[in-house]
C-alpha cells in the first residue's frame, strides 16, 4: 500500500502517513478514503448530496439560523430531482414558533406529523452543531451535543439515497460519517 494516496485521484492531498491517516481535498469537500467520511465546508443551500444510509451512519451539521423568523429543512429522502420526493425523515426547524416538526412523505401523502420536543434548542444567529445518528430501529437527533429528537423508521434504509437541507440557514460545515 503507498504511503499517499495519489492527486489525480482525489484532487489535492494533505501529508498521507497510510492510507488510514490520508485526507484529501477537492474543491470545498474533505474525503477520508478508509473511514469514508466527507466533510463539506461552507456549502451553499440548498444543499444536496447522495448518500447510502447504512447503520451506523452519522451527519454532523454545523451552522446558523438566518433570523427568528425563518425555518428551514433537513430531509433523508429518495432522489434529489423529483419535486415531490419520498421522504424517509424530515426534520423541520420553524424558528418562528419555536417548533421542531418531524415528519415522514411516501406516494405524496405524509405520515402523521411529530412535535414532542419539549426544548427549542436554537436561537436567531446563534451556531449550532446538529448530528443525525442513523441505527436499525430511528435516526436520533443531538443538538448542541443534547438529545433533541428520536424518529422511527418508517420504509426500509434503502430507499434513501439523498440527503437535503432547505430554509433559511447559513452552513459552516457538513460532515458524513
């Protein structure tokens, strides 16, 4: 195994002692060959990637709401093209009414939306760091290292194969694990 991974095939690479250690660069992304980790500096919104869920998965976000005004979107979905996609998990942050909305979309008609969370953890301009832990059974939500959020599984990990935030948020970094 060579000690660095070669440029041509990741872009840029930054001091590569093993392929485990290796951090390559391309464009505004990071990319951890072994651990399969990418991280995403400063994307723009909408922000929209593909994915394969798997156990274990784990998305850390970090970033601002825009105003107390606004909302704004996280979605584990099928397809990034379609307007009206399968939507396994969404998670919808109204900061005007302080809610937290989660909900799931399949043939265009929605489950039954969930508002149990009893904290609002996010404030006008204030940073927060949200991580989506996916297991078997639910995606659980920390934010600001708290537990915010537990949402079952309501369609098989397998039909997503897209990840989305919308709204009215400023993004420092997003990380998939």
């Amino acid at each position: 195994m060579p000690d660095e991974a070669p440029a041509h095939l990741f872009g840029r690479t930054s001091c590569c002692h093993g392929l485990e250690n290796c951090l390559a660069t391309k464009g505004n992304e990071e990319f951890h060959p072994l651990k399969m980790s990418k991280t995403y500096t400063n994307p723009t919104i909408p922000f929209k990637i593909n994915i394969k869920l798997v156990e274990q998965k784990h998305f850390v976000i970090i970033g601002r709401p825009l105003s107390d005004d606004k909302r704004f979107t996280f979605n584990f979905q099928k397809g990034l093209l379609s307007d009206a996609p399968n939507i396994a998990f969404q998670f919808d942050v109204n900061c005007r009414n302080r809610v937290i909305a989660m909900n799931y979309r399949f043939d265009s008609t929605w489950g039954r939306e969930i508002r149990e969370i009893t904290k609002f953890p996010f404030s006008e301009k204030d940073q927060f760091t949200l991580e989506i832990m996916v297991d078997s059974q639910m995606y659980e939500v920390k934010v600001n290292d708290e537990e915010v959020a537990q949402f079952q599984h309501q369609r098989s990990m397998e039909v997503v194969d897209a990840f989305t935030i919308e709204g009215d948020v400023v993004l420092s970094e997003v990380k998939v694990m």
